[in-house]
C-alpha cells in the first residue's frame, strides 16, 4: 500500500509527519485528512475555541504534495439566527 | 529450564514472590518458540485457544474488529509480559492478539499450564494476580480513553508503557522501546492518526517525551507524570527492575 505523509499546519504551529500513514489509495488518504482535521478542531472546540484556519497537506512517499485539506472545509457552518421554539404542547 | 519457562517465572515475579519449588516449575514449563512476521495474528478471534503465549521478543498489542472495519487496540505487550493467561480457561477467543513487529513468541500447550496450577499454589496464586492486574490494566485504559484530553492520553499511555519495560528489565537509563506507530496509538486511544502526529509533536517540543524510531525516550519524568495524572499503583508492579 502506498505511504502518505499527512502534515498539520494550524495556530499551533506545523506538526510535519515523518513517519506516514500505508492508506489504499490517495482517497482514503484525503478521508483520513478529513477526519483528522474535524478531530483537531473538534478538541479544540471541547476547551472553547474553533478556529478553522489550518489546513493539512497530503504527501506522497517522495514528498511531493499531492492534496491539501482545509479545515474550513470539512465541515458545514450553517448561519442564520437561532432557531424558533417549538411548540412543546405538540399541538 | 527453558527460555520460555525462565521469561514466564521473571514475569511473575514483578507481581510477588514465587516459592523456590513453584519457581522451578513455572522454569521447567516448555513449548514451542515462533518468529512471528510484523502484523500477523496471534491468536484470531474465534479459534480455541489451545497454548498461552510469552513475548520472548518484539511487541504485541490485542484488538478487537468493528464492524466498520474500524480496529480498537484495547493492549500493547512486552517482551517478558504474557498476553494470554486470562484467556487459558477460555473456549474460544473474543478478540485477536497480534505482532506490531517481527516478534520471537513462546506458546505453552495449556496442559501443561493447568498441571501447573493444580499442583503449584505459590504459582497459582501469581497466575491469578497477573490476570486481575490486566483487569486492572484494562480499567485505567478505559479511564484513560474516556476522560482524558489528547495530550493527557498520549501521556498517559508512555507512562505506562515506561513503567512496564522499565519491570521487565527493557529500560535504559530514560529510554526503552516502544516500536508502534503513530496509527497504532491512533487505535489503542481512539483518535486520529492527524490528532496523534499533532499530540507527539507537542509533547516532544515542551520536553517531556519523544518516540523516534521504535524508542521512547522520557525527556522529563515529573512533568510527564503530571500531565497524564499517571499514579502506577494499578500496575501492581513489586519491583520496578531486573535483579
């Protein structure tokens, strides 16, 4: 299986992967970036920050960048003003 | 005297003190020894157990397969540690145990075994304490899993892992080996590889612990003790060093 390098650059500074990650193929590569990424920010979340600026680059073995997940775009930000209540009678 | 009887008789040992006459009989115990390839099962989820199994050399770990295809590694294993024993009464495994790299393994034939403890009651005894000490083991890991930052865990789990070579006479000065990577923390934990790679990083730039090449190295021991919380009492360990 192919080696990938998944490097970390977000406000913590950059976490360069020497070690790699064997994936089957770059997408799940890309899937386990994406995953990565939603976990950083889903700790970070839990202390009372989001901050969606970092990003992930995807290296082959020769270190050749072949993909780059964003933070912000791994996940949905739905915006708008707070929900109405509902009706708690049901009726 | 065999190797695989010697190792076994020492790993007791860390737990309490083993009668001359039991001492000999665990030594005399013998079996098979197997190289095991890097990532190869064990002992498989479903086969009947039909030997106990000693680390002469290498690293094991155990897991269990969910049904997404997702692995969760509930232990890792030294050389002298014996990963079996809680499953020698067992009629079929519930989990896999399996070689993170080329490993040297001992397997005793369970017949033996159970000779063992029906006529040894210092051994016996030793036998029951190393199993109830993994119930222990796999207590803190849940505690750990549960209810610590990543920071904490990752901590946590070197402090262990420290303690436990530094018992089985695998530690050098502050060093000892660890050969996993990052993916297989990533499993035993229950966080990303991205998450892991990031936590290690932060560990190594704030000085209190680095893993580099199959070697963990602890570069500050109070501090590391106190960002994983880590009291080893739940290891039951009595000696923390090869006589």
């Amino acid at each position: 299986m192919p080696l990938y390098h998944l490097h970390i650059r977000d406000a913590q500074g950059t976490a360069r992967d020497d070690e790699g990650v064997e994936f089957a193929d770059l997408e799940a590569a890309r899937k386990e970036a994406l995953n990565g990424a939603r976990s950083l920010m889903a700790a970070d979340l839990l202390k009372g920050a989001l901050d969606p600026r970092g990003y992930i680059e995807i290296a082959d073995e020769s270190g050749r960048t072949v993909d780059v997940v964003r933070f912000r775009d791994s996940f949905t930000f739905v915006e708008g003003d707070q929900l109405e209540a509902e009706d708690s009678t049901g009726r | 005297m065999s190797q695989i009887g010697d190792t076994l008789a020492f790993h007791l040992s860390r737990f309490g003190e083993l009668p001359e006459a039991d001492a000999q009989a665990v030594r005399r115990l013998d079996g098979e020894v197997r190289r095991v390839d890097r990532h190869q099962d064990v002992l498989s989820d479903g086969e009947q157990p039909t030997h106990a199994v000693v680390v002469l050399e290498g690293f094991l770990f155990r897991y269990t397969m969910g049904r997404q295809g997702v692995r969760q590694v509930h232990s890792f294993y030294l050389p002298t540690e014996a990963p079996s024993l809680e499953t020698i009464y067992m009629d079929y495994m519930d989990n896999s145990l399996a070689t993170a790299v080329d490993s040297r393994v001992g397997f005793v034939p369970l017949e033996r075994l159970y000779q063992l403890i029906d006529n040894f009651p210092g051994a016996r005894k030793l036998l029951w304490r190393q199993t109830l000490v993994q119930g222990g083991i796999f207590r803190e890991w849940l505690i750990r899993n549960s209810n610590r930052t990543a920071h904490g865990a990752v901590a946590h789990l070197f402090c262990e892992m420290f303690a436990r070579a530094d018992a089985a006479g695998l530690a050098e000065g502050n060093t000892c080996p660890m050969p996993v990577t990052q993916e297989l923390i990533g499993q035993a934990l229950g966080l990303s590889v991205v998450h892991v790679n990031r936590t290690l990083q932060l560990l190594r730039e704030a000085g209190l612990v680095d893993l580099r090449g199959g070697i963990l190295s602890i570069l500050d021991r109070e501090r590391l003790w106190d960002a994983a919380d880590f009291d080893p009492r739940y290891l039951h360990l009595k000696t923390t060093s090869r006589d």
